[in-house]
C-alpha cells in the first residue's frame, strides 16, 4: 500500500505525547513550526505516486505496490537502487520519513536471522512480519538507538550508575510481551514518524543483558514522551518538526510480535554494528550531495567575488572538487562490492568501504566548511536579513554595496552567502561530525575489519617471503625475476 500525504499528516494526530521549548505540543501536525518539516516528509508520499518517480520510489511486493524503502536488499542492485533513492530525495530536499528507519529493519533483520541461525530463535521471522505490515501501512519509522548513556566509563547495569535507566532496558516481562524503561537521545525525526524501532547502542555482557533489548513501538504508546530539540539549535540545522528529541520510555509494554531482542546478551553488538553497517552507507550516499552543494557554493562565491584567478582560491577549489568525488566513489564502491550472506540471503554493503567513507567524510567536513568560509569572506557572518532585501528602502542600498563581479545579479550572491551561513553553521558542523557515530567508533570498526593477514602478506611478498594468502601464495617473487638478461 501507498500512502498520501494527506494520510501521513493525518497519523501524526494520535495522541502522542511531545514537549517544544517547555510547553506541550497537542496537535503536532497543526504546530507552525513543524508545518515545513512536515511538508519536507509529506513530499516523500507524493513524490512516491507521481509518474516520473513511481519506478524508482516503489516495487511490486506480493501483487501490491509499496515503497522500495521495505523491500527485502538481496543483491548489490538493491543496495544502488538505495542509494539512487536517496541521493534523489536529498537533491530535491525532501527528509525521508524513512531514512533512518530503513537502515534499522535492514539492520535489525541481519542481525535476528543471524541470531536465529545460532541459537533457534524466531526472531527473524519476526521482523520479517513486521516488515510486512510496513509493506501494508507505509509508516514513518526513525531508528532509536543513541542511549543517554550516563556515566560512559561504566556498564549500563554498574551500580555506580547513578540510576539504571541510563540504557534502554527490560523491567519487566510477561507472557505477552516485555515492559521497557530508559531514554533515548539524538533521535532523527522521532516526532514526525509513525514507529520507532528500538536498538542497543553498544555491546551488553551477561549482568547487562536486560539492557539487550530491540523492538518496535508506535510513536503514540502509553509512557512515550518526547522532548524536542531547541528551536534555535534547529534553525542552524536547517531543521525542524522537533528535530532529533530525547525519547523518555517509562514502562511503555511492547507485545512479543514487536520484539526481536530480549536478553540475549552475546548478540546486543551484532544488532548495533548491522545498523552502523547500513547506516552509514546510507548517510555516505546523503552526504555526497552536500558536499557536492559545498563545492558548488565555494565555486559560486570565489565567482561573484571576482577571485577564480587566484592560486590559492584555485588550490582550496581544488581541494573540494577532490573530496566530493572521492566520498562518492568510495559511497558507489560499498554498493558494488556488497556482500550477500549465504546463511541469510540478506546482502549488506562492504563494510570497510563505507565505514572509510563515513570517516573520510567527517574528518575532512571541518576542513571542507573551513574553506567555504575562507572563499566567501566575513559577509557572511553580518549579512543584513532577507527582510532587509525584500524592503523597498534598504533594498538598493543592498543592491549597491553587496554586489560583486558586474557579470552576476547581486540577489545571486545575497542568496548564495545565506545558503553558505546555513550550511556552515555550528550546529551543522557538529552534526557532520558526530551524526551516525563519531570517527572514533569508524575507526574501531575499520581495525576490527580489516584484512590484516592480506596487508601481512603483501609485505612479506614484497620482501621476497613466502606467503600461504590466495592472492599471493601462486605470484613470482618481485626478488625473482622472471626474464633475465643472456649471461656472457
């Protein structure tokens, strides 16, 4: 089934409970600072039954037509089809009610068949049901994995814990289902989704394993409470309809249908890492486009200010076109060299290839924002408001003295020095680090991941050592040549 807007609009009226900047939000689809973020998502639904976009956004799933977001990835083909879909919505601005959300089934579906294979659970069935019903409902669904953590040097269950509730954990379980307490943070698009499927953000052991917990829960359930995030933090986010909340779960009930893990402990990292995996593949194929936007704003301002002839606006230029084509590529190279797993069928994108993406892109964000703000100079920091423009007073004041090169409209260069404030905001450079994991965690996954025993032998190769590794055991060594000069 496809939803209408109309449709997704009209979900969000369901009692759900959300604070704003200290005051009760009731009626979240009829709240005026949401409307534009509500609008953004809406266009997914609309965008999803217009012609020109049907065959990508959509696919036939037991005679029915449903979003592509739900379909099972089996192949790489899935995984590019993903990112095209993506990367399209990005460009034309729209935020995914299901962006995040579909990296968490994906996810949590590798990792409960995983689960399943080990120890003879039924989870995997499961979340294969649950992602039926999406099929049929077409919800919103945002990942809820970022706990609040408390004391990062402790375990979630550590008595020295202030309190238990630092984790999102089982308090208590019953023949039909499990009853969840805890709070979750930094959660993209909670407010305007539908579902919010559960995760643990870290590895749990044996007295932790309560805190081993993945399930979904409708936005609207008994003891869920939102806490928006700071209108003027979302502003310089570019964001809005509550941006990425805290989620309060106060013994909220989730039937046994809506859980897919419950204390087995030995699987929490596998659940985390199967959702990094995904994610930041998803978040790799996002970014491209703003840094893309990055590079095309520097290009944009070096012009109207009348510099693409100086060396070092050419070299940072330069600089940027790099970094844009080398995140994308790596992004399609996690696609194509996808691996499907033979025990599951569920193909994943290359792990390393997207965790070094991932990382490439945060590391070198700062460095990218740092030159549009060389490029584009102080203005942007003092520009007069868009009011300003639009008032018939000051307007050819403007006009005059904030031109550039006579070649270029001065509303061109007004309009590109407020995009450049947007996206190089503090706000916006702090998310492009921290956003789906900080380097430090690509990092970890990189050594962890790596393909240590080919980098040996590709040393001890080159140092004419033998080697038993397939690609290099059957090769010459480089010590011995295989044409040699006729001896005198």
């Amino acid at each position: 089934m496809l939803r209408t807007p109309e449709q997704y609009v009209e979900s969000l009226r369901d009692g759900r409970v959300v604070y704003q900047n200290g005051e009760r939000v009731h009626d979240v689809a009829s709240y005026p600072p949401y409307q534009d973020e509500i609008e953004s998502r809406a266009t997914e639904f609309y965008m999803a039954m217009q012609p020109e976009y049907r065959d990508l956004l959509n696919i036939m799933e037991d005679g029915e037509e449903c979003s592509f977001a739900y379909h099972v990835m089996k192949t790489p083909e899935d995984l590019a089809r993903r990112q095209q879909i993506t990367q399209t919505l990005d460009r034309m601005g729209i935020r995914s009610t299901k962006f995040t959300g579909i990296d968490a089934l994906n996810g949590v579906s590798y990792a409960a068949h995983k689960m399943d294979v080990e120890k003879g659970t039924d989870y995997g069935e499961r979340i294969d049901n649950y992602r039926k019903w999406c099929q049929k409902q077409d919800p919103g669904i945002s990942a809820t994995m970022s706990d609040v953590k408390g004391n990062r040097a402790l375990h979630a269950e550590d008595p020295r814990q202030k309190h238990k509730d630092f984790y999102l954990r089982i308090v208590d379980r019953t023949r039909d289902g499990i009853v969840i307490s805890g709070c979750k943070c930094h959660i993209s698009g909670a407010i305007v989704s539908n579902e919010l499927l559960c995760m643990p953000s870290r590895n749990h052991d044996e007295p932790g394993k309560d805190y081993a917990v993945s399930c979904a829960v409708p936005c609207n359930a008994k003891g869920l409470t939102f806490i928006a995030t700071d209108m003027e933090i979302d502003r310089g986010l570019g964001l809005g309809g509550g941006g990425s909340p805290m989620v309060v779960f106060d013994n909220v009930f989730v039937p046994n249908e809506r859980v897919f893990l419950a204390g087995e402990w030995e699987f929490s990292r596998l659940f985390t890492t199967s959702f990094a995996r995904y994610h930041r593949f998803s978040i790799i194929s996002n970014r491209v486009s703003r840094i893309q936007q990055i590079a095309g704003l520097a290009r944009l301002i070096a012009e109207y200010n009348g510099l693409t002839h100086a060396t070092r606006i050419r070299d940072m230029l330069a600089w940027l076109a790099m970094f844009a084509d080398m995140v994308e590529a790596m992004g399609k190279a996690a696609a194509l060299d996808s691996k499907v797993d033979p025990e599951i069928g569920l193909a994943a994108p290359n792990e390393i290839y997207s965790n070094c993406a991932k990382f490439f892109c945060a590391d070198n964000m700062h460095q990218a924002i740092k030159y549009l703000q060389d490029i584009t100079g102080g203005i942007a920091a003092t520009m007069p408001s868009w009011k300003d423009w639009e008032n018939p007073k000051t307007r050819p004041y403007i006009e005059k003295y904030l031109g550039g090169d006579a070649r270029y409209p001065t509303e061109e260069r007004i309009r590109t020095l407020f995009k450049i404030n947007e996206v190089a905001s503090a706000p916006a450079g702090i998310a492009y680090l921290h956003a789906e994991g900080s380097p430090a965690a690509q990092q970890m996954m990189i050594y962890e991941r790596a393909d240590w025993e080919r980098f040996k032998a590709a040393a001890k190769h080159s140092m004419g050592m033998k080697t038993d590794h397939p690609e290099f055991r059957d090769l010459p060594l480089p010590t011995e040549h295989l044409w040699k000069l006729p001896s005198k």
